[in-house]
C-alpha cells in the first residue's frame, strides 16, 4: 500500500526490522513495555529516512512536504472512513499542534504548552505533562496561546513552552529529563512553534515581534540542553560589537536605533533541513515596530527581515539568506510554511524551496544557491506590481509605503497574510502545492504618537483609524474570502480552487498518495478533496472549529488520519455547528483519529461557558454618557491594547475564549471595569493589568468606548 520503489522498500523493513513488534498493541504493563518503546529509537537515520508509516517531525519528513505516500485511505475507499477514537483536550483555547506518530505513540501539545501522549492505536491515554505555563504570560502571546506540536528524539520528546522553555521530557514516560530557558525573561518573547531535531540537536525559534524584541534561533545538544549554537536575524547595537560577521553587513541596511526596540525577525514558525545539501532553513519575521518609518527611519532593506535564510546546522553560520520584502512594513512575515521539493524546470531537475509567506507571492528559489526561480502573486497583492526576476526584489506600488507618504492606504494582503501560519502541503504525484489561501484588506495609518510600551503592539499603526480607513471605503475593499488553492509551482499558476466557509479563517493540509487533499474548517467540518480536481469526497463533523494541519500513520496495517479540531468558539453556522450557539458555548477542543471502518461517534456535547454573558440574558447596555473626546480616546487605547484579544471594534472574534465586551457586566462600573483592566483580577485566566502601560483615565476611556459600541447595532 506504500508506493516505494524497490530499492527503498527494501530499506524501509531493514531500518524497521527492530522495531516491528513495537505496532502491537498496548500492554496494561505499557509503562514497562514503554521503556522500549515510544521514541525511544528516533535517531538521525530514522529521522532522514521518514518512513511512511510513521510521523516522525512536524512536516512528516525534513522536506516539510506534509505529502504522507500511504493510499490505504483514497479516492475510492474514503467514503468508508470513520472517527477510530477520539480524546477531550479539555480546554477552549485553539489546537494548531501536528500530530506526531512514533514507535505507537502519538504526541500532542495542546494550549499552554501542555503534552499529551496516547497509544496511536487505542487512543488510551499514556502520559500528560503540564507545563505550569503563568497564566498572566497569555498577554504576550499575540494570537492565543497555542502550540504547534512537539519533536521526537531518543527517547525524548521537546516542547517550547510560551514562556520561552525549551523543555525534554521522558517519551515512554512525559517525565521531565531537562529544561532550559532560551530567552530573556524580561522582554516579551514566547515559544508557539515546534522545535525540529536535526543531528542531534534541537532548533528553536521564538516570537514577540508584535511587542518589541530581536529575532533569533537557537540549537540545544538533545542530550544535555546545552546550547551549541544562536543565530541573530538582525543586528543588535554596533557599539556591543556583532555576533556573527554577516550582522556588520546587515547593519548597513538598518538606520536609527532600531536596537531599542527589538528589530524584530522573530524566527516563530518554519524550519526545514536538506540532508543531502546539510543546509538548514528558517523563515525569518517582521520587523518591530512594523513601520519601517519608526523602526528604521530612512528605509533600507533591514536584513534579516521577511527573509529565508539557509545555516550550517553545526554551528548556525549563515550560507545564504533570499528576503521576500526589503523594508518590511506592512507585517510581511517570512515564517510561512518553508518546502523542500525537486521540480523539473526548463527540463532540468532543480533542488528548490517553496514558500507563500504573507505578502501573497509564491516563491520558487533554489535550496542551493537561494537564487529565486519565480515568483507570482497567489492571492491579490496591491503592495508590488511584481518580483524581478534580475534583482530578485519585489517592484513597489508607492503608494502602500504609507509610512512613507505620511498617506493612510488600503494594502492587500493585511498582516494576517494571503497565507499565514496554517501548513500548506506539496503532493509530488499531483505536482501541486494546497494552499490555505486568504484574501483581506488593511488600512494602515501611521502613528504619529507611538511611544514603545511593554503591554501594547508595538507596531507604529494606528488601527483604529485603519479599521475607520476601511469602514469609510467599503468599495476600496476587496472582499474578505479564504480558500484552499491548488497551486502548481513550476507554471505559477492556480489549477483549481475550493471556497472555505469562514472568509477570515483558514486551517493546515494534508495531502497523500491516495489522490487526497485532508482540510479542517472553520464551519466544523473535516474534509477531503480529490487531490487532482479538487472534488470534495467526503465530510466528517468536527463539532469544533479547525486550524490545524492533519498527520496520518499505519499500525497493525491500517492507515490513520489525525487531526486536533478546536479554535475561536464552535462554529456559528454551517454543518458542524450542531445547532449550539457561539454566545453560549466553548469550542469542543479534541483530538480525532480516524480509519477505515472507523466505528466512533463524537458525543453531542456542547461546553457551556462559565459567565454568563450570553445573548438571551444579555443585559441592556449602559447609557452613553462620555464625550466624544472621551470615546474617540478610548477607541484609539482599544485599538492597541485590547483589539488583538478582544477583536477589532469591540466585536470579539472568538467569545468562547475572549469575552465580547460590550455585553460585560462590568462596563457599568469604573470601579468593576478597573478592578480587571488594572489591578488584574483576571490574570489567572490570562487578563493581565495594563497599569503598566496605561492610566486610570485611559482605562476609563475604553470603558465609555465599549459603551458606545455596546449601543450601536453591528
Ligand atoms: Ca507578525
């Protein structure tokens, strides 16, 4: 059922001859038997090799391909395919972790960087480990606190926490064998990625981008945690000397102090590695703040910003680095999703990278050289009319520089990215690459005001008056809409397309050797779609949300399909909405496991939320009583401190995990508002006081914004 060519068949039951006995069931000894199991033989040979039947590192194999070859599950079987068993991740914060399958074992991290560890087969839990993450840390995270799944590595199994740990634990036992702090804990910096092993070391990145800090990877020996090597993505201060020689060039690109507030380049999410080439991959991030006016005044390219850039994995020395936006400005982040493939182009097979990172062009540059191959928009972009192919460098629209201009303007794609986090996935029988596409405008407005403080986004954006910008400019705007996109990477042209449910939302990919493309939604839904046409062959309700990206292994000869479901709420409309409403309910946050045949239902279970906040007993809104100085005051602090969590205008996006608002008890009271807002009465559930960065009267202010909007209709 695995197409393997001979050659490597034959390699494949070699290099598992001693492992075999290892897909038999659990034991009620398993803890015994477990010593010899369950990642305990994760080497480099094993790790390089990939084999199918397992799930070994986050994209599958090094390549990042998310392409798994089994075809047990396919085109003709899928209508067959049913939930095998399923897990409670008991929480309603967002799953976006990759399950990983090793020696029978299956490995999650779940919110706040907890792991979970579960019999691949029978869904028995083996261990849990909680990472005791504070809760008050959730304000630094800057898109919930999630985590996006766990490495396996000779017996043990590495987590970055949000709190910047990169933690090893015991695989037969989730027991703690070593933990190392990899920041600084005084800065704002948080861990939601998954670390890769890669000869024996640990690669971790960090973000914060968003509030103020500097970009770096490091590597961490697997055995010990001793810290082999640390890669700075952009210059620190010239005067405290460089720590790499290629940051006194990088330098040149930098005007200002950009050192003061962190010049961002967080390395948050992809890593890649190409044995052959031994060449190691990072997708590099924003600047911080985003405004290049601010952060670097002048311009330049500010390198090592929204680059891909290609290290030594021995010791983190730079070889080669291609940067996607010279000059970042707009959130046009590099750490999308980075893959390895061979493609044949003019006839000749080239070693390429292939990544759609947030500024809506799909890039194909050679893994040797990082010379770039192509680039074309996947989505609709405004900023450049095109990449030249020459220099490499994108060609501008003038007028999307709005830090520049000093002129407000509506930028396609906004910094939620015509691509963002959620993998996409390459499926070498097809030649196509499945995009999680997105299309959504920004209004950026400079912020002639901006002081850096430590509980905002530090961005240099006035988004209060970009959300106005876009109110105002209803035909200016492109309609918000997401998509999965099958792409074809050598044409640069789109082959077909699938609408999603939720325009803003968009979920990981899997794709296989059954023909196959796996996709969540955001309606509550897991779907498969033929991977050559795009036809949608079957459905399954997730009664939750997805935005992660599905693994898939055999044990005992049957293929499995895993997915974590579970994000901003249950669904409010569509299939897997189970007639429950969002005002009222937590997501179903879960791990589902499916096979042919697969015998499971999902209980109808909806979580009830803890406050009552919920539309039929929701309270008449407070009178308007403020000016509207006050208003306008409290809507521009809204838009730095509490629109990321709370949503934008004061609609929360997820009320599941963020309270809408308006419909707050406590926004009839000064006294009850404060008790929050600044003396932290909710930090354990993650709302932290904002004393250190605003004042009673701007809290105040908020107050009576919240008021307002409580008052008006949308
Ligand atoms: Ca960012």
């Amino acid at each position: 059922m695995i197409r393997f060519s001979p050659l490597l068949l034959a390699l494949a039951i070699g290099s598992l001859a001693g492992c075999d006995q290892s897909s038999s069931p659990a034991t009620p000894q398993a803890k015994i038997v477990s010593t010899a199991r369950y990642g305990a033989t994760v080497n480099a040979d094993r790790l390089i090799f990939a084999d199918p039947r397992e799930w070994l590192s986050h994209g599958r194999s090094y390549d990042e391909q998310r392409f798994s070859p089994l075809d047990q599950i396919n085109a003709d079987s899928i209508s067959s395919l049913g939930l095998a068993w399923y897990a409670d991740m008991d929480t309603s914060r967002g799953q976006e972790a990759t399950p990983i399958v090793v020696d029978g074992a299956l490995y999650v991290t779940t919110a706040w960087s907890n792991v979970k560890a579960f019999d691949a087969k029978s869904g028995k839990l083996l261990w849990a480990w909680d990472a005791k993450v504070d809760r008050s840390k959730g304000v630094d995270a800057c898109c919930d606190v999630v985590n996006r799944g766990v490495a396996v590595w000779n017996g043990k199994v590495f987590v970055g926490t949000l709190d910047g740990r990169l933690v090893a634990l015991d695989s037969a036992t989730g027991e703690l064998v070593w933990e190392k702090m990899t920041v600084d804990t005084t800065k704002p910096y948080t861990i939601t990625g998954a670390p890769r092993v890669i000869k024996g070391k640990v690669i971790i990145g960090n973000g914060g981008a968003e509030l103020g800090v500097r970009g770096y990877v490091s590597a961490y020996d697997a055995e010990t945690g001793e810290m082999n090597w640390r890669f700075y993505t952009v210059p620190g201060n010239p005067e405290d000397g460089f720590e790499q020689p290629e940051l006194e060039e990088a330098a040149k690109t930098w005007k200002g102090k950009w050192w003061e507030q962190g010049g961002g380049g967080t390395v948050w999410d992809s890593v890649a590695y190409d044995p052959e080439l031994d060449l190691l991959y990072i997708g590099v991030g924003n600047g911080s703040p985003w405004n290049q006016a601010i952060r670097s005044p002048g311009g330049g390219d500010n390198l090592f910003l929204a680059s891909i850039v290609a290290l030594d994995p021995d010791d983190g020395s730079y070889r080669w680095h291609y940067q996607t936006t010279p000059g970042e400005t707009w959130d046009y982040t590099a750490t999308q999703h980075i893959i390895l493939a061979n493609l044949e182009i003019d006839g000749e097979e080239r070693r390429v990278i292939m990544q759609a990172p947030k500024n809506g062009f799909f890039y194909v540059i050679d893994a040797i050289t990082g010379k770039l191959i192509s680039a074309e928009k996947f989505v609709p972009a405004n900023w450049a009319t095109h990449v030249d192919l020459e220099t490499g460098r994108p060609v501008e629209m003038a007028e999307a520089r709005y830090e520049k201009t000093g002129k407000p303007f509506i930028v396609y794609p906004g910094p939620q990215g015509g691509h963002n986090w959620h993998p996409m996935a390459f499926n070498p029988e097809t030649g196509l690459v499945y995009i999680p596409a997105r299309e959504q405008s920004t209004g950026y407005v400079s912020d002639p005001n901006f002081e850096a403080s430590i509980r905002g986004w530090n961005t240099g954006i006035d988004f209060a008056k970009g959300a106005a910008l876009i109110r105002s400019s209803s035909d200016a705007v492109r309609p918000r809409q997401s998509y999965l996109k099958a792409w074809d990477p050598v044409a640069q042209k789109e082959r077909w397309r699938v609408p999603q449910p939720d325009p803003g939302q968009t979920s990981g990919i899997l794709t296989t050797g059954g023909d196959l493309v796996f996709m969540g939604n955001a309606g509550g839904e897991f779907v498969a779609y033929h991977a050559q046409t795009g036809e949608r062959l079957w459905s399954h309700i997730t009664q939750a949300a997805v935005v992660a990206a599905p693994s898939s292994y055999v044990i005992d000869g049957e293929q499995y399909v895993a997915l974590l479901v579970g994000s901003r709420g249950l669904p409010e409309a569509g299939p897997g909405a189970i007639g429950a409403t969002t005002d009222k309910s937590t997501n179903n946050s879960r791990l589902l496991v499916y096979k042919l045949g697969g015998p499971a239902t999902l209980p109808n279970k909806v979580i009830k939320l803890k406050t009552a906040s919920g539309q039929s007993d929701r309270p008449a809104p407070p009178p308007v009583t403020a000016s509207n100085e006050t208003i306008a005051h409290g809507e521009q602090v809204y838009g730095r401190y509490c629109s990321v969590c709370h949503g934008p205008t004061a609609v929360s996006p997820d009320v599941g995990t963020f309270p809408d608002l308006r419909h707050s008890p406590r926004i009839g009271s000064n006294e009850a508002w404060a008790s929050v807002v600044m003396k932290g009465e909710l930090a354990e559930q993650g709302m932290v006081s904002f004393a250190p960065s605003i004042s009673d009267s701007d809290a105040d202010a908020i107050r009576h914004y919240v008021i307002s909007r409580a008052n008006q209709q949308d």
